[in-house]
C-alpha cells in the first residue's frame, strides 16, 4: 500500500480570505487534519463550509505522544493536511519536528504556498529585503537570549524576530543595549483591522513608548551598516596617506566615504580633525 501525503497548509494570520483555492481544496479532499488549535481550526472550516475528515491536535505539549501516530496513519496510505494556529506550518511551531520524522520515514511532504507574517513585514519595513535573517522568537533561557542578540547585533542582513504582545517592551530595551541605535520596525496586528507598522529608530520607540501592546508583534531589525564596523584607527590611516598626496579635504573625504562606506559629511569631519 502506498504511503499517503503530509500537506502543510498555510491559513490566515488575521485576514480570513487569506486562504488560498489549493488550500481550501486540500482541507477539502484530506482524511485527517492535524492541527495546532482544534478550536481555531474548526472555525475556519465551518467558515469555509468544509465538512473534512478525522481532526485531531498536534501542538508542542502533546507532539511527542502525537507524531508517531500521524506517521503510522501516514503509513496505512491516510492523506493528512498539518495545520497551525495562524500562518504556515513548520515556523516556529511543532510541524517542523513531524516533517523532519516525515522525511526519514520517507514520506512525500506537499508544502503550499500561503499566509505568513514575515514577508508581509519585511517588505513593509522599507528595509533591505535582498537578504534577510528569520530568528523566530527570543529564547527566554538567558544564555540563549544573548547568543541570539549577538547574532542580530552583527548580522549584515535585515533580521526578523517574533514577539508576543506581553514582552514587547522588555525586548525592545534589551535589544537596544546591542544594536545602538539601529532602525527597526513593529508590525503589530498584520492583516487584521488595527493592522499597524512603527517605523523609527530603537532609542526613539523606547523613550516614546505608546505601542499598544495587544497582539503578535514582529520585529524588523535594520541590517548592520557597514560602517559601524570600520575601525578608526583603518580610516585615519588612509586620510593621512592622502594628506600626503596634496589633495584637497573635499576630495579626500570623497575618497574615504567611498572606500570605507561612511557618510561625506563624517569623512570629512576626520579628515578636518587630522589635518588639524
């Protein structure tokens, strides 16, 4: 007998017509939808008039116990849709552990395309959006909270962390003691009617904090400039070898902003300092 399908389904973050045809056709056509919130799920559904098959829960306290019994129902040639609370499923909830299983039991995973927070945040930030840096929410083990803060403090690209509603604030201040003052974005509410996107930088949401704090935010984090990691002593060094050239300052800063990526205005400012 053959082995049946793992769909991961994508569904709405707020929006309920965020759903696609082919989703909606899967939740359809499935013998058993695995879902993160039965609840959530069966509103969807009943949204959607879709009278589906067997539904049972798959969240992080039960998925130990729940995920050798998908992929024995996998193995008995059962189709099965995953489903989380909001989203698609496998970021940052427990679907990424069942399709890894999945995949070893070499079940065939039919991941669809659909709703998710990051890229409708990304791309609303005004930010970099060529690369970017998906770090999930912050582990809360102190540890693993400041490794991670070290990987946002050096990352080049634009980064993108979750946060709940109830730890914004806290975050935000923890944030600030490693990306200086960095631009950021909050987009809080996305998709819904209250939908929300704070632009400006951390120092500023900090001290002006009026964010209201209800619903999942996420963070967009300004990629690191690259002048923020010249080294001084680097650049002086260069301006006096150009001081030694005759050129004048305009030039020479022309030529240091250039080279090192910093602003004409702070390049010629070093090189008015040196030249005393």
């Amino acid at each position: 007998m053959p082995t049946g399908n793992l769909y991961l389904v994508p569904v709405p973050i707020g929006n309920l017509k965020d759903i696609t045809l082919r989703a909606l056709e899967v939740l359809k056509k499935v013998e058993i939808i695995a879902a993160e919130d039965t609840r959530t799920t069966r509103s969807l559904l009943s949204h959607y008039q879709i009278k589906s098959g067997r539904l049972i829960s798959l969240h992080k306290y039960n998925e130990k116990k729940r995920i050798p019994e998908i992929l024995e129902l996998l193995e008995q040639g059962n189709d099965i849709a995953v489903v989380s609370d909001a989203g698609s499923p496998g970021i940052s909830d427990p679907a990424s552990l069942l399709v890894q299983d999945a995949i070893s039991h070499q079940i065939n995973i039919i991941p669809l395309p659909g709703a998710t927070a990051i890229i409708p945040a990304l791309t609303a930030s005004g930010f970099n959006t060529e690369s970017f840096l998906f770090l999930g929410f912050l582990p809360l083990i102190n540890k693993h909270r400041k490794e991670i803060l070290n990987l946002v403090k050096n990352s080049r690209h634009t980064v993108i962390l979750y946060e709940a509603p109830h730890r914004i604030k806290k975050t935000l201040t923890e944030l600030a003691e490693y990306i200086d003052n960095r631009r950021i974005c909050l987009a809080r509410e996305i998709t819904k009617i209250y939908e929300e996107f704070i632009r400006g930088s951390i120092q500023d949401m900090i001290t002006q904090f009026n964010i209201k704090e209800k619903g999942e935010f996420v963070i967009v984090v300004e990629g690191k400039r690259r002048s923020e990691e010249i080294d001084t002593s680097e650049i002086n060094q260069y301006i006096k070898e150009l001081l030694g050239q005759s050129l004048s300052s305009k030039i020479i800063a022309q030529k240091v902003a250039d080279r090192f990526g910093i602003s004409t205005n702070r390049a010629y400012s070093m090189v008015l300092k040196l030249k005393g």
